[in-house]
C-alpha cells in the first residue's frame, strides 16, 4: 500500500476562500476535497487583508468543515494575491565620461539603482515613507541606453552617459504579515508560501517551457492577474482591475438582472445554447446564448484590451508568443479570440487552461474540473513543491529577512536593507582647471571606486547568490582622487631627429610653465598655465639651430630700380625639404633632410631680360658674305653713380637708374665698329661701296638682312 500525505492549501480571494484537501501519492497529486465560502463582508482589497478577524472566520469555517471530512488540520499552504503586487518602472543613468569600459558589475549596480528608484516609487504610491517595506519579487530591463541611443549591451562600451529603464514587481511586506495573522486567528500555522501568479505558472508552464515568452492571465472576479515567463524565470507580473464580474453587470444592465442571476446566467453561456432567466419584473425570457453574448459584446471587447494592454506593457510593448487563460472569468465567450486579436496573434497561440492540462492528477468523483480551480491546486502543489521562503542575512551586523521568491542576490539584500545605491559608490576626485597654450582646459578628476563587498569575509558581488545565515558587509567605495597630471602629458613634446646640411640635431620644444621653463616630468596644479614652443615650422627650426644666414638668404632678391622697389624670387636663396622646395610654412617632420641654395648674383643682363629690358638695339646683316651683328646701346644702368656693363654683378639690395638715350638708325658706316676691313696689297684707285648689289654711300641707311660689300679695284 502506497503512502499518502495531505497537503491542506487555501486560495483567499477577493470574493470567496476556497479550501482544497490534495493527496500527495508517490510521484501524483489526487485533489480529495475542494470547499468554497464567500466573505461575509468586503475584508479583501486588491489582495490584501484589511479585515484580518473577518477573513480569520471564513478561512475556520473551511478549517472546521474539512476536519469534519479529513480529520484535525493544523498546517496549511496559502498564496499572496497577485493583485497585491505593485509593478512599477524607473530609469536610472550614469556618467561615464572618461570611465574604463563598463563592466558587469558597473551594469548591475546602474540597474540595481533603478529597482531602487522603483521601489520608493511603489512606497510612495502606497504614501508609505519606507521603501524597504516592499520585497522585490522580480525586475526586467526593458532599454540599455548609451549616450541616449538605444544599445543590446552595455558590457565594455565606452561613452559620455550610461542609463537603463526597467520594470520590477514589489509585493508589500504587509501583504505576508496580514496573511499570518489571519492563519494564527484560524489556529493555522502557515506550512508554505507561493504567489499566486507562480503558484498557477508552475503547475501549466514547466520549466522547461519558460524559456518561451508566455502571459499566464488568471481571470478572477474582481481582477485579472498576469505572469510573464521568458528565458527560464518569471520576467514579470501585473493587474487590471477588470475580471468576470464586468462581464455580470454587463448581463445584469442587458437583461434586468439582479447579480446573483446574472452570475448563473453568465456560467449557463458557455455550456448551454439557450439560457432561461426571469428578470426583475418577473417575466421569464428563453434567449439564445449567442443573443446574449452579442448584446454584452462591448463589455468582453474592453476586458480583452485591458488586459492586452497590461500584457503589452509588462512585455516591453511586444506580444507574447503565448497566451495561456484561466480563473473563472477565462470562460467568458470568445474572450480567447478577441485577446488574440488585440495582441495581434493567431487565435492558436491563446487558450483556456483547464486542471486537465496540469500532469499527473486526478480528482475524487464528486469534484468538478474547470479552469478556476487551476490556482488553488496550483497554491497546493507548488507550495509543496517549491515553496517561497524566508531567509536571514545580517548586512553591516543589522539582520534582514527576505521572501526567497526568486534566486536571491547580494544587491536583494542591499535593497532590503535600505542602503542606497547611489551612495555606494565612491564620489569622483575634484577637477583641475589649468590653461595649455593660452586655452582654458578642465581635467576631470578620478572616478569613484565600487562598494567593497564581503560574503562571509570572502570578496564578492552584487550579483552573487545567498543563503540563509550570511553575513554581509557592504562599504562605501573609496572617492576618486583629483588628476596627477605631468606637463608631459598634457603636451606633445616628443624629440624629433632631423638632418640640416648633412649634420644631424635632436629636437626637443621648449616648455614654460607659469612663465618658466619646466621639464616633461613636473606635475601641474590646480591654475597652471602652460605653454610649449612650437619648433614644427622651418624657420622656427633654423632660428632655433642657428642658420641665421639661411634665412638671410633665404629672403626674395629685391632691388630698386628708379626708385620703384622690386622683388625677383627667382634670383633668392631656395631651402629644400627632402628634396622639395620648402615655404616658410613648411612643417618640419621626424626624419626630414634640409639642404641650402644659395642665392644667385644676377649680372645686369640677365636683371634686365628678367624685367623685359634692354640695354641695347642690334640688327643682323651680312658682310662680304659673313653674317655680322651691329649693336647700338639703348640705355645705360647706373648705380652709385658708376656707369655698370651688361656683365657686372648685382647684389640683393641695390638701386639702379636706368637712362634713356635717343638711338639713331643704322648706318653703313656702322659696320667699321664691329668688323675689321682689310685692304688688299694690291689695291689701286678708289673702292666701291655696295648694298644688295648696289652702289651705296657711308651714310646710307641698313637694316636687318642687308646684303653689305666693298669692293677693291685690283691693278692690271
């Protein structure tokens, strides 16, 4: 004979505490007995107990029933409501300027900053003034953000501003406390508790399944509970106000009702295709069910977007991959198809669960199956299976209890124990404002070190799991110190190696600090000025070197001529930057070559063709069959006073006047300055002048192409 255990669990709702007897037989549950007794009166509120003796005498009244039935019954398994959880969201940023890349725990404490705004939030909604009243059952992150972009991951980014925007789930300490209380009034002591939302996932959702991105609704009377599963946890939970009995008032105000009626007819649509009710005038009406279910369309349409609407919300505004229903109100007609619609998926992916779906169960014959029986079983098995506990650490010798929904962390306890997080860190180091090159300059001081965290005296994380007994010791993170900076590095001052006229030299800028000079390796202080010398720009390179000639020469040639100022570029020094001609611009590299050309000393020729002028008028003839040149001069240069040739030298500097001189025609008489005439021995009589072929005189006019002879008469 197989051994069995009975597991006694309780469901408080807002209307009505059911009672359920589970037997637990090897490996399966057998649900024995199930008992439900409405309030009295309205003694819950949202989940909450606000009338502990009230809800103490319906829960003994179960108590007492049962025992009738299953014996004395001293333990019991409960839930806390759903609805009694506060979800809230919060963004929190982070100045990371200047700051090494983030790292996991850098991330952890920005989020763990933003539960924390989330959990005063949820106080303050509440008008409680302690934040730490609320337990943190659950958080999501719904954006990283990096400098106001959205980002996948913050982990080893680099920018001016790190934020996130979350959304966690808080159930009030309260809550837990009334729960007790009332048990104790009952004679009951509590053996396991679960939240309801947990309780119903665990029984339908294994967790095998939560991998995927399902809304677990539990449709009540007063209000519709939501659960998210995602990546292998609960992500998060919610509440609207809007549950079956909208759907009753709708029916009561349609038909003329009175809510008990309306209540029954409201089960009757979804087994039956007519329903009878007499309304409140006496009349009895035979309707079909689809009539009715028409004429309270607009009451079904507006529970389906409420709740889609919450789901969206709690899913970061995307649906779910699926939608699983249950509680009472699940069976309202064709509520499935219109959630689907509202969240935009197909009308497959969202169903009533009933306790059929839930493994290795079976009920006694006189109990009915339905989907509203799926938490109270659920509050039995999972309270049994995986019950929520209490554990007790010391955070700086001070003892908190926390409710283990979840796998808890060192940043739970932190929360719990009403550190903030933003005081954790240390502050960063005061700034220096200095000016470089006559530049206002701000140097940011260090960032704040992370909190010191010991578990147990061993070095550890926020994220990092405990267990009953720890003890914690968090120390605020040590503040960041003001900048050390050297002139060195705040300034480029790196030596460059350089070749002048095949000699080598080693540069190193100058460097002044407040007006002196300083070296790279002192430190600077708040007001500093500093400065550096340029010596990337040729001409301060050679001015520095010493080639004061260079750049003497290096200067255009200018001359005045008849008091007008010229310069002729061409005729000056050229320095050269690894065999490219350089400008005083120039900047000067690691590893250049400077070489040198002198300037050149024009003659007053070659001055003159520069300048378009001549000193001279020439025309080309021929002489006794010889081509000859004959040249007038046409102006004359002077400079000091001295009358210079066309082959004397000119110096950069110097002033020449240029005279005009009225120049005559050529002559044939010119020709005897530019040829040597030899007269024949034997020549007799007179010669014969000839031009082209034709007798001419001395004094006849020629130009340039002429044909010149003389002619000597020979003796017989």
């Amino acid at each position: 004979m197989q051994n069995s255990q009975k597991i006694f669990a309780l469901d408080i709702g807002t209307r009505s505490v059911v009672g359920i007897i589970l037997e637990e037989i090897s490996d399966s549950f057998q649900v024995t007995d199930i008992l439900v007794e409405e309030h009295k009166e309205r003694a819950m509120l949202d989940g909450q107990i606000h009338d502990v003796p009230a809800v103490a005498e319906v829960i003994s009244t179960i108590k007492e029933k049962l025992e009738e039935k299953h014996g004395p019954l001293h333990k019991v398994c409960v839930a806390a409501a759903g609805r009694a959880l506060k979800t809230e969201t919060s963004f929190a940023s982070l100045d990371i300027k200047g700051k090494p890349l983030l790292k996991k725990d850098d991330i952890l404490h920005l989020e763990l900053s933003a539960v924390q705004q989330a959990q005063a939030k949820a106080a303050e909604n509440q008008h409680d003034t302690k934040s730490y009243h609320y337990y943190c059952v659950g958080y999501s992150v719904l954006f990283h953000r990096l400098d106001g972009e959205e980002i996948g991951s913050l982990i080893d980014q680099q920018g001016d501003e790190a934020s996130v925007e979350i959304i966690a789930t808080f159930l009030p300490r309260v809550v837990v406390e009334s729960l007790i209380a009332a048990l104790n009034r009952s004679g009951l002591e509590m053996e396991a508790l679960t939240l309801e939302p947990i309780a119903a996932i665990n029984v339908l959702i294994p967790p095998s399944m939560r991998r995927l991105n399902v809304a677990l609704v539990d449709i009540g009377a007063g209000t519709s509970d939501i659960a998210l599963t995602n990546m292998g946890t609960v992500t998060a939970y919610g509440m609207v106000p809007t549950a079956g009995d909208e759907i009753t008032e709708a029916i009561s105000d349609s038909l003329l009702l009175d809510f008990p009626l309306a209540e029954k007819a409201k089960r009757e649509l979804h087994t039956s295709d007519e329903i009878t009710v007499t309304d409140i005038l006496g009349f009895e009406n035979q309707l079909p069910s689809s009539d009715v279910v028409e004429q309270i369309s607009p009451a079904i349409h507006h529970l389906a977007e409420e709740i889609a609407k919450e789901i969206l919300r709690l899913n970061n505004q995307k649906p779910p991959q699926a939608v699983m229903l249950v509680g009472g109100g699940s069976l309202t007609p064709s509520l499935p198809k219109r959630l689907a619609s509202a969240l935009q998926l197909p009308e497959n992916r969202v169903a009533v669960r009933g306790v059929d779906a839930i493994q290795n169960l079976t009920f006694a014959d006189s109990i009915s199956k339905g989907p509203e029986l799926v938490t109270p079983i659920g509050i039995a098995i999972a309270a049994k299976q995986a019950p929520v506990q209490y554990i007790s650490v010391q955070v700086n010798d001070q003892p908190i209890r926390l409710f283990e929904v979840k796998d808890l962390t060192i940043g739970d306890c932190i929360l719990a124990a009403g550190l903030r997080m933003s005081k954790l860190y240390g502050k960063p180091g005061n700034a220096l404002f200095i000016k470089v090159n006559d530049q206002e300059i701000t140097l940011p001081g260090e960032h704040g070190n992370p909190p010191i965290i010991m578990k147990n005296g061993q070095p550890s994380s926020l994220d990092e799991t405990i267990s009953n007994n720890d003890i914690l010791f968090v120390e605020k993170g040590a503040d960041g110190r003001s900048p050390s900076v050297t002139v060195g590095d705040l300034l480029d001052s790196a030596s460059k190696t350089i070749t002048v006229n095949e000699k080598t030299y080693t540069l190193s800028p100058p460097l002044y600090k407040n007006g002196r000079k300083t070296t790279t390796d002192e430190i600077i202080e708040d007001g500093d000025s500093i400065s550096m010398e340029s010596n990337e720009n040729l001409v301060d390179v050679l001015h520095q070197l010493g080639y004061m000639d260079w750049l003497e020469s290096w200067k255009p040639f200018r001359i005045t001529i008849d008091g007008k100022e010229t310069f002729i570029p061409p005729f000056g020094g050229k320095i050269f930057i690894n065999g490219k001609e350089a400008r005083s611009t120039s900047r000067i590299q690691h590893n250049d070559c400077i070489s040198f050309q002198s300037p050149i000393k024009p003659t007053v020729k070659e001055l003159l063709l520069k300048k378009q002028l001549n000193l001279e008028t020439s025309i080309h003839i021929r002489f006794n069959g010889t081509s000859v040149e004959l040249r007038k001069e046409k102006s004359k240069v002077i400079r000091n006073g001295n009358h210079l040739s066309p082959e004397d030298l000119l110096y950069s500097g110097d002033s020449i006047f240029i005279e005009e001189k009225e120049v005559s025609s050529f002559i044939f008489q010119d020709l005897f300055k530019h040829v040597e005439i030899d007269m024949p021995s034997n020549f007799k009589g007179s010669f014969v002048l000839l031009k082209n072929g034709e007798d001419t005189t001395f004094y006849d006019p020629i130009q340039t192409g002429d044909e010149l002879e003389i002619v000597w008469p020979e003796s017989s």
